[in-house]
C-alpha cells in the first residue's frame, strides 16, 4: 500500500479535511521563509486534536539536531523531515529518537546510489530542484530515477504532485509513500477541498488495483 503525506498544514481546518479524507501523515513546516510555516504553538494546537494513528512530521532545514529533538517533543511529533544540507552524522543522531525522512532535491547528475550514506533514515523523500526552495516548490523530478534509488531505501516521492498525475507517478516510480502540499492547494497554504478528495481517491484506487495484481 503507498502511503499519503499531506505536508504543509496551517490550519485545522485543513488538518481535519486531510485526515478525514484518509490521509495517513500529515507534515508540519518549521522553516520559517516558507509560506507553509507555522509556530510551534500552532503545530501542537493542531496535533493535540488529531485522532489516534495519524502520523505527524516536521519539516526542518539545516536546525541542530538539539532544536529539532526539543520541538519534536514538546510538540509530540512522529517523526522529523529534514530539507536541508544535513550530514549523515545528524540524520544518524536523529534516528536514535524516532522516524528521520532526509529529503533531496533531485538536480542533473543525481546517482541514487549516494544514498546509502544515509542508511540510518527512515525513508528518503525525492522531489524536482527549483532554486531557492527547500520543499513545497511544486517542481517535478524524473520518476524512474526514484524508481532506481528503491533498491537503497524506502522512497517517498514527492514534487508536482497532483490529483491528475498521482497514478502514473506511482506506477512509475513504486514509491514507499507519496507527499504533496501545493498540488492540493486553492492558494498558497490552504488545500482545496475537492483535490484532497480527488488526490486521496486516485491514491486509494491505484492501492486496490495493485492489490487485485498480487
């Protein structure tokens, strides 16, 4: 079964549109340019209301791995994100602790089997490169290169995203999970209603077709 993360939520309003439409994770952002980022007193207003077995993540770019610890717990996050330049020790240390997803933005001359320097990660998240931006750029990436990096980790795949494409993307890159955030969006940081819905339902049909195969 392939696996949906909703990231940047900013409500919970929002919170409660994708967990109600299936949402297995949702992802909160803690990098403060980004359009999507909340305060932490806002993420725990938001993750305290959730029901039980909904996993909760957030987003991080270049934080000590001290300061990530600290708000994961006071905010009882499942397990962190990191989009920046974070080494292996770091992703390592994290892991001690919980679920760690290193993110990388896949440029020309990715080799997938660079990330087996990351073996201590619970999964590592793909998305296309935009400069500038550390996640939510909506920019599309090579879906056989995600194919090909299956052998060395569990792969989220991530990156324009969108209801329309959903099915073709996994059916091409056989992904671990997916996460999406502006493919789902009415405007910058609100999800629009009916693309929830319809992403989560394009989702839930390709699981059952696959299931049907096996």
């Amino acid at each position: 079964m392939v696996r949906v993360k909703i990231c940047g939520i900013t409500s919970w309003a929002d919170a409660k549109l994708c967990v109600d439409e299936g949402a297995h994770a949702l992802g909160f952002n803690f990098y403060p340019p980004s359009p999507r980022c909340v305060a932490p007193a806002e993420a725990w207003d938001m993750i305290r209301r959730l029901p039980p077995y909904v996993d909760t993540f957030g987003v991080f770019v270049d934080w000590p791995p001290d300061a990530i610890l600290a708000l994961a717990r006071a905010v009882h996050l499942t397990g962190v994100q990191l989009h920046g330049n974070e080494p292996p020790g770091d992703v390592a240390a994290l892991a001690k602790h919980g679920p760690v997803v290193k993110a990388f933005a896949v440029k020309d001359g990715f080799k997938p089997d660079s990330l087996r320097r990351y073996r201590a990660a619970s999964a590592i998240l793909l998305e296309g490169f935009r400069r500038g931006f550390h996640g939510g750029a909506g920019a599309k990436m090579d879906w056989e290169i995600a194919r090909r990096a299956n052998r060395y980790a569990r792969i989220v795949l991530a990156g324009g995203l969108t209801p329309e494409n959903v099915a073709e993307a996994i059916r091409t890159a056989r992904p671990y999970a997916v996460d999406v955030a502006t493919g789902l969006e009415v405007k910058v940081a609100r999800k629009d209603p009916g693309r929830v819905h319809a992403f989560m339902r394009a989702v839930d049909e390709l699981n059952r077709e696959m299931d049907a195969s096996h």
